[in-house]
C-alpha cells in the first residue's frame, strides 16, 4: 500500500491572520512539504497542474525534477497532468527526461481539470474533452512503447516517422493513473489500457464513486487484465491533525469555513460526514481511512490533501510529523495484513520492469519450446 500527499498549490489568505503567501513563498513551501513527506516515511508526492490564480504549479516537472535533487525515495507525481491541453509529445518527453532524473520513482495521473478557460488558452475547445483525452492518450500510449511512431488524429498535426526522446528509463514507461470524478468514459479509458484509476472522493459521498469504480474494475476484468480485485485504484482524502479531536476542529474551522472550494457552505461537522475529510485525531483518522476498504475494495494508493485553504507551513509540517508517526504505520499493517496477496500492491518502476522482464522470459520460452 502506498501512502501519500497531493496538493493543488492554491495561494489563499490565511483567514486567523489575513496573510496571503506570495507565489514565491508558496512555491518553496510545496517543495518544503514533499521533503518532510519523504522525512517521515510517506511514499509519494504528487503536485497539481494549474494556470490560473489562485494556484501556482504551473509546470509540474519542473517542480518535480528540482525534487528529484532533494529525495531518494519519494515517488514523484502528479494529481493532475492535463491531458487535454498538453501536447501528448511533450508530456512524452517531460516525463521520460523526469524518470532518468528521478532514477524511475516517477509517475502521473491524467486528468481534464476543473477549469474551463484552460481549454482556449491551450488552442482547444472544451466540449472536445473526452475525444482529446482518448485521443491524446492513445498517442502518448505508442510515444513511449514505440521506438518510430507514425500517427495521424483529429487534434493536432501528424507524426511521421518521429522518435520521442529521451527513451522511458529500462524501456519501462511511467505508470498511468487516470483521474476522474464524473466520468465514466475515463475509468473505461483506464481500464482499457490496464491502468490504474484514481477516484479523488474528497468533495462528494461515497456511492457516487462506488459506481465508477466499480464500473472501472468490471472493465478492468473484461479487457483481460485480471480480475476485479486486482484492478489498480487509488483514492484521495483530506485530514486535519491534532492530538486532542476537540483542538483539531476548533483550529481548522476557519480554514473550511473561508476556503476557496467549499466555505460558506455546509457545516464542518456535514462535510465531514458526508465525505472523506476527517477533523480530530490520529485515531479517528485511522478508523475513518480504514472504511474506505471496506468501501471501495483493497486499493493501492491513498493520497491526503493537507496544505490547502491558507493553512501555514508550519501547521502543514506539524501535521505531516502526526500523520507519518501515529497513523501511517497503523494504516500500513492494517491494510497490508487484510489484503489477499492475490491483489497487487501498489506500482514502482522496480516492479514494472519486472513484470516487464517475466513477460519477455515467458514469450522467449514459449518460442523456443514452439520451434522444439
């Protein structure tokens, strides 16, 4: 099981002292949180992708490859690459140049995004977004598996007989999440290509993901990739920390009462029950985080947002030191323990080139037992 942060990089007034980071402050604290992530024993770090204010992870790689320098065994991701806007060349190359940085701890999770200007902005029109993410992942799907790639789609210009480089680290090309909290044309995508698929149940209750993905580990199995358990999945969840729950709630109620996404809107104490935040302490995080297994099935990874709504730096650092002391490692033995070794743990390019390997020694046997 895999144990992780995300952020989305949103520069917000802090509302208990009316201090608004700058874009440098922020940027640097991103790259403080992933270090202390690594510092106490989480398993990846993923950023998002955004072009317009309030957020500022503009250029994910760039962000990630610094990172790359910092750590060792962090995995390095993100929560959202946009599909749609980014030429799939580009995203070829960015992230094969990132694993041969990163030694392989690389991976990415698509997504359309939630911002609809981005779409113009990038030369596209938003009423194309599932054809352009298909589309542009089909291609992106043969730049890194094909040594030449001859290639010719609706959205933009054809390739011919183009070479992308650098080739993906061991010829192993970075795993795939496909994000998505609507559309099931996304989990078919994912499951198509045996990829994993990441449901980000942090805004909405939980029967509206149980569908897609178990629409998604139906399809995973009917494509032939194994059976419904062992589809990849991976979800989100939001947490605020403290020791004592009552401390917990009075602190970050007004960080959710002002955020940008869901302030002036339901009460702490409805959101929290109806979705996967949890406010209080290590041990109602465990209890609550555990119900997502019994929820959505054995999964692979569990990324948390902590950094959001204008929370100081200093906060977010002291919640990480509670989370990977008291709750990770309960989290991790009990997930683990309960988990059917029939069902895969979560994906690393140390694994992927050795499944990579035990296919291409299985292919070469039955060849030389065919001409036998």
């Amino acid at each position: 099981m895999q144990f992780g942060i995300f952020t989305v990089g949103d520069v917000t007034t802090d509302p208990t002292t009316g201090r608004t980071p700058t874009e440098h402050e922020r940027i640097k604290a991103m790259v403080a949180i992933a270090r202390k992530a690594e510092e106490v024993g989480l398993d990846v770090f993923a950023t998002g992708e955004h072009h317009n204010p309030p957020f500022v992870p503009s250029s994910p790689t760039t962000m990630l490859g610094y990172l790359a320098g910092q750590t060792e065994k962090l995995i390095l991701s993100t929560s959202t690459t946009l599909i749609t806007t980014n030429d799939p060349v580009k995203i070829a190359e960015d992230f094969a140049m990132l694993q041969h940085l990163a030694d392989g701890r690389v991976d990415l999770m698509l997504g359309r995004g939630n911002t609809g200007p981005v779409y113009p902005w990038f030369g596209q029109d938003i009423r194309q977004g599932i054809p352009l993410a298909i589309e542009n992942y089909a291609l992106l799907h043969r730049l890194w598996r094909e040594e030449v790639v001859d290639w010719e789609g609706q959205f933009r210009t054809p390739l011919q007989s183009f070479t992308s480089t650098p080739r993906p680290l061991d010829d192993v090309p970075p795993f795939v999440w496909h994000g998505s909290i609507r559309s099931p044309e996304i989990a078919e995508q994912a499951a198509y290509y045996g990829d994993g698929f990441f449901a980000n149940h942090i805004f909405w209750p939980k029967e509206h993901f149980l569908r897609l993905i178990d629409f998604y580990r139906q399809r995973f199995a009917h494509y032939g990739h194994g059976t419904p358990e062992q589809a990849i999945v991976g979800l989100g969840g939001q947490v605020f920390l403290r020791p004592n729950s009552q401390d917990a709630v009075a602190e970050f109620r007004p960080y959710f009462d002002n955020a940008p996404v869901y302030g002036h809107g339901p009460s702490l104490e409805e959101f929290t029950e109806q979705t996967p935040l949890t406010v209080g302490s290590p041990q109602e995080v465990i209890d609550k985080t555990l119900t997502f297994r019994e929820h959505f099935g054995d999964y692979q990874r569990q990324l948390f947002l902590m950094d959001h709504a204008g929370l100081p730096l200093k906060t977010v650092l002291e919640q990480l030191d509670l989370l990977g002391a008291e709750v990770i490692p309960v989290l991790r033995k009990e997930l683990d323990a309960m988990r059917p070794a029939t069902v895969p743990d979560g994906p690393t390019h140390q694994s992927l080139l050795a499944a990579q390997q035990t296919a291409e020694k299985s292919g070469t046997e039955e060849m030389e037992a065919s001409r036998a």
